[in-house]
C-alpha cells in the first residue's frame, strides 16, 4: 500500500499562523483548513465592522489557502463555524450564501463560543476534498 504524505500548506496570501500550527494541512485527498480569522493578510489586522465584513474576510482567507492547494472553495465538504453572539447567525449566513454558490453546499455547524483568537466576531475551519 503506498504511504500516504502529509505536506503542510502555506500560501502568502493568507494571514500567517499566529501560533504553532499550519495554514492547512493535505493528508491524502483531504485538506484540513484551520481557522481563519478575518485578519487581512496584507496588514495582520483585523478587518473593521461588523459580522459581515468579519465574515467575508474569513472565507476570503480560506480561499487564498484552498487555491495555495489547487482547489476551489466548491471542493469543500464540512465547514465549523465558530460565532461570538449566536444573535450574528443570519448575518453571517448571508454573506456565508454567497461563497457557496453550487448545488452541493458542504456539511456544517455553527456554534457559539465565549472567546475567539483576537477577540474577533467569527472563525470558520473547513475540509476541502480533492479526489475525484
């Protein structure tokens, strides 16, 4: 059986890793994306507003790194969803809508939690598939 590799993935238009971990990591025909922010990669601040902008800019780091990989955002099949104010869960739904345009929208749960990195509004992780 061949061994399967693991390669971390970085990509220079994302916000680096604040900590000890990667980007994402592809293992087999799976991406495993790590929570993104909304930091602008250019600046490493947090982008100014409210849920939306927060996150439109966190799916936009997570399709700087999924096309570091090759794929698309349409290659992702789970996503987690972490919210500050469950209260923001339309909004973020909203923009959310329009990053996955297709028929099949990945798998997905939206939790609240106490405190995110930076004290931002929203974090989103996913899982890209690249088989065929």
């Amino acid at each position: 059986m061949p061994e399967s590799r693991i390669i971390a993935i970085c990509a220079e238009t994302a916000p680096k890793a604040i900590g000890p971990y990667s980007q994402a990591i592809m293992a087999g025909d799976f991406v495993f994306v790590s929570g993104q922010i909304p930091m602008n990669p250019s600046t490493a601040v947090i982008v100014p507003g409210g849920i939306r902008e927060q996150t439109r800019q966190a799916l936009k780091n997570i399709e700087a790194i999924l096309a570091e990989a090759g794929l698309t955002p349409g290659r992702i099949v789970r996503a987690e969803v972490f919210l500050k104010d469950m209260n923001d869960f339309s909004a973020m739904n909203e923009v959310y809508a329009t990053f996955f345009t297709g028929e099949a929208k990945p798998a997905r749960h939206a939790v609240e939690v106490s405190r995110l990195p930076r004290d931002v509004l929203v974090e989103i992780s996913c899982i890209a598939y690249r088989g065929v």
